[in-house]
C-alpha cells in the first residue's frame, strides 16, 4: 500500500517508549521512531532517529492556553448542547473526541499532517515490513484533483481475485468516502485484519462498480528485476519499505552475476516510503558525497551521505507523474551528480518529509516536519523533477510487455550508446 515519508515502525519500540512514558514523562508527548531517548536539562525530550532530532516540550503552556481557552471549551459545550437537543439520532460520544482531534490537525491545511485513531494507526504501520494485510495493490492521488486510484494489482492477490484492475478509482471503502481525504488515511479503511470484508465503489471506465474483497495477508514484492537485451539490467522499485533495500541489494546481485554491464531502475508509480531506505539504495549507487538534506523550520539541516562504492556502470532511470517523495529523493540525486540519465515525464513534487508521533493512548500524528532538498539545494515540492529525456509512455492495449514499453526501448537505445 502507499506510505508517504514516514520512518521505519517497531512495535516492541513503541511498547517500550509507553512504558517509559507511563513511568516518568506523564507531563511530556510521548513520541517514538527513536534509537536513543535522552531527558535534557530543560525538561525536553530528545529523539534520534535516522540522523533525525526531535525536541518536544512537556507542553506548550501558551499554545495550549490560546487554543484551549475559556470562551473555545465554552464554545464546545453550546455546540455538544445544541447537538444533544436537536441531532436527530443518539449522540456516538466515543467517536466525538477523535473528530475534534482530527479537525484540530486538519486545520493546519497540510493534507500530509493526519491525525490516527489507535486502530487506524494500527493498520497505518503494519506494513512497514513489506507483510500486511490487506487487499495486495497499490494506491496513488493524483496531486492535482486528489483522486485515488490503482496504479497495481499483485499477482494472485484478493484486489485481482475480487476483479479489481489497475486504472480503477476509488470512490469509497466501507463506506468512506475517497474524495477529499489523504490516501494515508483512506488506505487505513482499505487495510484491514485477515478474512475481514472490504466494499469497495469503484469506478471504471466513466461507471461505478461495487466489489467486495476479503483481505489476506499480503507479502509486497517491492523490488522486481530481470536481464534485459545487451546485458542490461533492469529493476522495478515498488516502494521505499523497510526489507526494500535488501531486495533490491539481492536484485543487484543477481544481475552481476548475469554479466550486467548497464541497469534501467524503474521508479514509474513509486509513491515513496522511507528515507533511510531510499538513502541506503542510493549508496549503492552514487560515489561518496551527500545524498539528500532536511531542513526544519528553525534552521536545522540534517545530511545523508554516500560511502565511496559506486555502480559504475550506465544508468537510467524511468519516471513519471506518480514518482513522488523517496522516489524524487532517488530522482534528484541521480540528476544532481549526472550519474544517470532521467526518463519519462515529471515527477509528483513532493518534496516535505513527515514523521510519525503516536500518543499515550495508542493514537498518532503524522506530522510534515522538514523539508528536503536535492544535493544542488533544489527544493522539488509542488515543482517535480524534470526527466533529462522528456517521454510520454504509450499505452499498450493488451496485455503489459516491457520488450514493447516504449520508455523501456528510449533507455535500452541510450544506454547502448553509453555503453560502446
């Protein structure tokens, strides 16, 4: 499924940071994705993660103060009043609170900063590890309307056993509705235990189509990879997930062994995922030197870099108008060191990273906390990253053959120039 920037999710981590906070930070947030927790002298709470830092206050007294005010809880208790008297059905008080939640985050007007209810962010994470349950495809927005769709169905999955195709968009799950929601949250209403029902509304070809599908476990074939004519490799980047940089360090392998002298990386409808695992791929590529780099809003960069070891080899890589996020991390670093040649059109422009922040009661924000930027300092969010070989892909109508992907020909043809 799709995940925007977040970092990699240990249960056993999040046990052990409520335990910590249950314990002795009852006045703090508790937030994890850390390696090391330290208590500073000002009372602040100290999180590494990644090269990441986070410092979080017990409590803002004056935002606190400003937002909780006297005439706001007074405002609240008219408007519960008014709802008790007049709302025609019984009052759901247990769903109240995480719709005042919800609101508060939804105010900041950035549809990648998201409030979780525990279950959903439940269901959020346990993909991390490539293994979840679910309906086995994969979701993209469309940036500019906001529309969800398919953009792939795993083979022998329940979305291909129900009929679902990719091209198919999404107008609700259970219910939910798809239009106007991040597809963060949408995908916590598509995701679900094994063997528990799913309705989806679909629509297909201008009309709407009501599947159900049972969810099962899903195991995500992020990275996919084959040899290709003149000895070129090719290999498919999924999502960034955690066992990502592994398989595609596997694929590597592989094809090296198959006498690979050039390699295609294929990032067409790469929605992102982690940094530290875009950033890992890409040390296996680049020569020594600084990947990527974060900015928060007080100043504070943080750097990724490569070691020494390189790919040495041509490359190109194929992207389009759903590459987003770590797939533009990738993107902008190839381009920056002229390492590769970028095919297709341009990419999503995402270019803000977010962090996970689950809360005492097993609720979470995701919340946007930096900016990145490419190693030339380009800052690619609402821009994109323009290919170097500016190319529409052209639609097959059967049956997908990547010996007649024209993107997959335009890099094989450049790649054997480079090659001689």
């Amino acid at each position: 499924m799709e995940h925007q920037e977040e970092y990699e999710e240990l249960e056993r981590q999040l046990e052990e940071d409520r335990r910590i906070y249950k314990k002795g930070l009852r006045k703090g947030i508790c937030l994890t994705l850390v390696v090391v927790l330290l208590l500073t002298a000002a009372g602040s709470i100290v999180l590494r993660r990644n090269g990441f830092v986070f410092t979080s206050f017990a409590f803002d007294k004056k935002l606190t103060g400003e937002v909780l005010s006297e005439p706001v809880q007074k405002k609240v208790a008219e408007i519960l009043s008014a709802l008790s008297a007049y709302y025609y059905e019984d009052i759901p008080t247990e769903k109240l609170p995480d719709g005042m939640y919800a609101g508060m985050v939804d105010s900041l007007g950035d549809r990648y900063t998201t409030y979780f209810t525990a279950e959903e962010y439940k269901e959020y994470i346990s993909g991390s590890n490539g293994t979840y349950y679910g309906i086995g495809a994969v979701l993209t927005q469309d940036r500019k309307t906001g529309v969800i769709s398919i953009s792939r169905v795993y083979e022998g999955s329940p979305a291909e056993k129900a009929g679902l195709l990719k091209g198919d968009i999404f107008v609700s799950a259970d219910g939910v509705a798809a239009e106007g929601i991040d597809i963060t949250e949408f995908v916590t209403h598509v995701k679900g235990d094994k063997g528990t029902k799913v309705k989806l509304v679909m629509e297909r070809d201008g009309k709407k189509k009501t599947f159900t599908v049972i969810r099962d476990e899903v195991e995500v074939p992020t990275v996919e990879h084959q040899m290709l004519k003149n000895h070129t490799g090719y290999i498919s980047i999924l999502e960034f997930d955690k066992v990502t940089a592994d398989q595609f360090r596997t694929a590597l392998k592989d094809l090296k062994k198959q006498k690979m002298t050039s390699l295609i990386v294929d990032l067409r409808d790469n929605p992102g995922g982690m940094v530290s695992s875009v950033t890992e791929i890409l040390d296996e590529i680049l020569p020594k030197g600084l990947l990527v780099y974060t900015q928060d809003k007080n100043g504070k960069k943080t750097e990724y870099k490569s070691d020494s070891n390189e790919l040495g080899m041509p490359l190109a890589v194929l992207v389009n108008e759903n590459s987003a996020s770590s797939s533009e991390i990738f993107a902008g670093a190839i381009k920056d060191y002229e390492y590769g040649t970028l095919i297709g059109t341009k990419t999503f422009g995402k270019g803000i990273v977010q962090v996970l922040l689950p809360l005492s009661d097993g609720s979470a924000i995701k919340v946007t906390t930096a900016k990145y930027f490419t190693p030339k300092g380009n800052y690619i969010h609402e821009v994109g990253i323009e290919p170097d070989v500016k190319l529409e892909y052209k639609q097959q109508k059967k049956e997908y053959d990547i010996n007649k992907d024209n993107q997959v020909k335009k890099a094989l043809e450049i790649l054997k120039k480079e090659s001689r």
